[in-house]
C-alpha cells in the first residue's frame, strides 16, 4: 500500500496582489470567513479584500508580513497562511491560516502550520508564535493542540457569528518548545500527507 505522503503534493509560493480574487472567492462563504477572521464578521467584495491586504503585502525591510499561497500538484490554490505582525525585537509574529474546502481533513492544516513555524524558528530565528481562533472551532483546536500550542488566555464572548458571542482563545508556542517536539511531529505527519515549501520571488 502506497504511502499517503508520496499521493500527497502542496507547495508555497509568496502571495501576491494578483491572488486576491482567489482569496475573495474563498471569502465569500458566510460560514468560513466567520470562522477565519474576526474583523470580516460579512463577506465581502474583491475590491475591499483587495483593501485589506494590500498592507499586509507591501514591501519592508525587514519584512512586518509574509503571506503564502498553497498549490496542489496542479497549480491549484488551496489555501493560505502566513505570519503577520512580525517583532523583531520582542521576537514574535501572528500565524494565520486558511484552507479550502476541498482540501480539508487530509493533514494540509498541519503541513501547513509547521512549514511556517519552521520559517519562523529556522530562518527567522523569532522566540515565539502565536495565534487565535473561536472557540467552538473544533478543527483549529485540534491542530494548534497536536503541534504543541498552549492556551495563554482568553477573551471572552469576543467573536459574534453566528447570532451569538463566541471566546476567542489565544495560544502560543516557544521556540524552545517547538525544537523539543517538531521532530516527532515530522514523522507522524508523514504517514498521512506531505507538503513542501518552495520560494520563488519576493512577496510584494
């Protein structure tokens, strides 16, 4: 039986402005922006997503953002994420993500997360991450957890969706936690997907 990582292909490449219809399409489905981001309780039209990343895409040295699209085997964008608000004093940087709905439950999300937190331990050499997520979103929570994000607090009732107020939960890891761990992960992930990180061009 094959194994599932060599069926598997994702790449990253920087994202561009010319990936906002994509990323507005995506954004389009009520349930998943809800879900995504917290500031776009509605979806919304190319122009404003186009609005609202143009920041998070301009160009600085040092880099304050760096946003990824994945592709499968074909060229297909599958989803997106990257690390924003990046510190290069205190050391940390937001991760954010996003996948598309054909290309959920086979291990993307993970492959995806640790990819960038590589980038952010590795090559940035930041001292830790963090990130948030509504708290009835089961999926997001089982991912942070597996990867070894703790819980740092919460915000209560501080997400409406949905008619009503969800927490917002926020987790972090350290890097010092995540070279105690990433190796073990690494191996279980690749018994079910696989994922590889290619750069080409710069992110502008």
């Amino acid at each position: 039986m094959k194994n599932k990582a060599a069926q598997v292909a994702y790449f990253m490449r920087p994202m561009g402005l010319e990936d906002i219809p994509t990323i507005a399409r995506w954004f389009g489905n009520f349930h998943d922006i809800a879900l995504f981001d917290r500031n776009l309780p509605v979806p919304v039209g190319p122009e404003a997503v186009l609005e609202s990343w143009k920041p998070a895409l301009e160009y600085s040295d040092p880099p304050r953002s760096l946003w990824f699209v994945v592709e499968d085997a074909d060229g297909k964008p599958s989803g997106v994420g990257g690390l924003q608000s990046i510190n290069y004093i205190h050391g940390d940087a937001v991760l954010p993500m996003f996948v598309d709905r054909p290309a959920r439950t086979n291990g993307l999300a993970t492959s995806m997360t640790i990819t960038l937190l590589d980038l952010a331990f590795g090559q940035l050499r930041l001292h830790r991450v963090s990130t948030f997520f509504r708290a009835d979103h089961e999926v997001t929570a089982n991912v942070i957890g597996k990867i070894g994000f703790r819980e740092e607090g919460r915000v209560r009732q501080g997400w409406f969706a949905d008619g009503r107020h969800h927490d917002v939960v926020q987790v972090g890891l350290l890097r010092s936690e995540w070279l105690e761990g990433c190796e073990e992960l690494r191996v279980e992930l690749t018994a079910n997907s696989g994922i590889e990180l290619r750069l080409e061009g710069n992110q502008a």
